[in-house]
C-alpha cells in the first residue's frame, strides 16, 4: 500500500541488461503491420537484401490478396528507411 514499507515477498529481483538479444525486421502498410522475421544476431546488406526480397514482397502481397479492392498502387507506394549503411549500400539500391 502506498506509505508503507516494502515487504520482501513483494520485490521480485531482476538483472538489467541480462544478456542475449534478438534482431527483428518488419514493416507497416496502409493495411497493417507486415512480416515480423527474427534475422539472428546481426542483419549485413546480404541479409537485409534477402529480407525485402522475400518478406516485404509477401507483405505486398498478402495486403493485395486480401484487400483487391484497394490494388495498392505502386506508383504510391512509399519506401521509407533510415540512413543504417546496409540499407544505402549498392546491392541493396539496384
């Protein structure tokens, strides 16, 4: 209760920062969130390239499949990242 000391059987501790992590990678549309895919440790070009290749086209489609009355418009179509070196590098911009 506020005021009142802490009991023991109350505080449960924990360790800041334990170790491990994840990386991720997902995208939002217009029509909701897209694929979220667990990339490992650590996303180089090769990775992230493989990753828009496969997991943002199945986002694209799945949205044009359940939504065919909208057709996504490509010529709309926004790609917004920010300025990490894998996502300006030559292989991911061809």
């Amino acid at each position: 209760m506020p005021g009142e000391p802490l009991q023991t059987q109350h505080v449960r501790e924990t360790v800041k920062h334990g170790g491990g992590c994840i990386m991720v990678w997902s995208c939002i549309t217009w029509h909701g969130p897209g694929y979220i895919v667990v990339v490992g440790h650590n996303m180089d070009k090769f990775v992230y390239l493989s990753v828009l290749q496969d997991d943002l086209v199945k986002t694209m489609a799945e949205y044009i499949e359940k939504n065919p009355q909208d057709r996504m418009d490509f010529s709309r179509f926004v790609f917004m990242q920010d300025s990490d070196p894998k996502h300006k590098s030559k292989i991911v911009s061809e």
